[in-house]
C-alpha cells in the first residue's frame, strides 16, 4: 500500500505541476490576475517547492526493501556519476534560477528577457540540462541505495520527466519556428551524445 501511495503521490505531483504551468491554466489565471500576474511564477514556484518536499518527506519515510546489496563499486560508480550530474544541475540553476524561480519580479534593476532560443553553454550538447543532471542524478541515486522505494521514484520521475519534455519541444517550436526544429536534428534531447 505504502509503494501505490508514492506511486499515486509522484502521480499527482505531476498532474498538478502540469497543470499549474500549462499555457491555458496559466492564461485564465493571468485574466484574473491582470497586472498580479507578474507574482504568479512565484507562487508557483512556492507551490512546487512545498510539493515536492510532501513527496520526497514521503518518499523517505517509508520503511523500504533493497533490491540487491550493491557493491562498492557500485557505490563508487553512483557518486562518480552523480558529481557531473550535481555540476549540470547547478550550472542550469545559476544561470535560470531568478527567471524560473520568479524571484526577478523583486529586482527593479533585472532585465526583462527577451525570448531568444539558446543554443550555447549546456545546450550545445542536450537540448535540456537541467532535466538530464535531474535524472542522471536520481539514477545514480538508485544504484547507490537499489530499495523498491527509490525505484519507484526513479520511474516515475523519468516518465514525469519524458512527458513534460514532449510538451515543452511541442510548446518551443511553436515559439521558435523552424529553428527549434533545426536544433532538435543536432542535439539530443535528454542524454549529450545519443543520436
């Protein structure tokens, strides 16, 4: 029961983010929020924080099987690969933490974006970092403590992962055109250096 309930937890999880940052969700909220709007990723971002760590607070209070007792070098494998993974995560957070956050509604002096599409950085190599470090890093996880629970969550966080990426491609080439497309032919999706 204890496994359908993180199941059902990541499930609802992602309905809910979706949801909250779907284009039409978003534009009845800007209709009535008007000029309030501006505040909304921020309180989204607030909303994901706090459900997030519903979910995870959940996740590791369950009392947990291991699947198999890992080796050390396993174990050491999972940290290796963790520390680029810990570094592609940061890197994707300093440079869009003030826009992505909505912390950047309280700094008079920010300047407004223009939407540009990226193709530098990170992004030569994989179309979204912050995603790949996220799951490179929830997989290093597993293989570090192999329990059914941080299976489940690895799974989930993956699907949810590959789903909202779909959408996001689906919502950049609407935005960029014809050079999203382009992009999409040079640079993997989700892991640098696969087709």
């Amino acid at each position: 029961m204890k496994y359908i309930g993180l199941i059902v937890a990541w499930l609802l999880f992602g309905l809910l983010h979706s949801l909250l940052a779907g284009g039409r969700f978003k534009q009845l909220v800007h209709s009535r929020m008007k000029s309030g709007y501006r505040f909304y990723r921020i309180i989204y971002s607030f909303f994901a924080t706090i459900s997030l760590i519903a979910v995870l607070w959940y996740h590791f209070s369950i009392n947990t099987i291991l699947l198999w007792n890992n080796s050390v070098a396993e174990k050491t494998a999972a940290i290796i690969l963790s520390i680029p993974a810990i570094i592609v995560i940061a890197i994707s957070i300093k440079k869009y933490f003030l826009d992505l956050s909505g912390i950047n509604v309280f700094i008079k002096s920010y300047p407004v974006q223009n939407q540009q599409l990226e193709l530098t950085g990170l992004r030569k190599y994989v179309r979204h970092p912050l995603y790949f470090g996220t799951l490179l890093f929830v997989w290093c996880f597993f293989v570090w403590k192999p329990s059914l629970s941080n299976l489940i969550s690895s799974i989930c966080i993956t699907l949810y992962t590959r789903v909202g990426v779909y959408f996001e491609e689906r919502k950049l080439v609407k935005e960029f055109g014809d050079e999203y497309k382009s992009y999409i032919k040079k640079v993997p999706m989700l892991v640098p250096g696969l087709g």
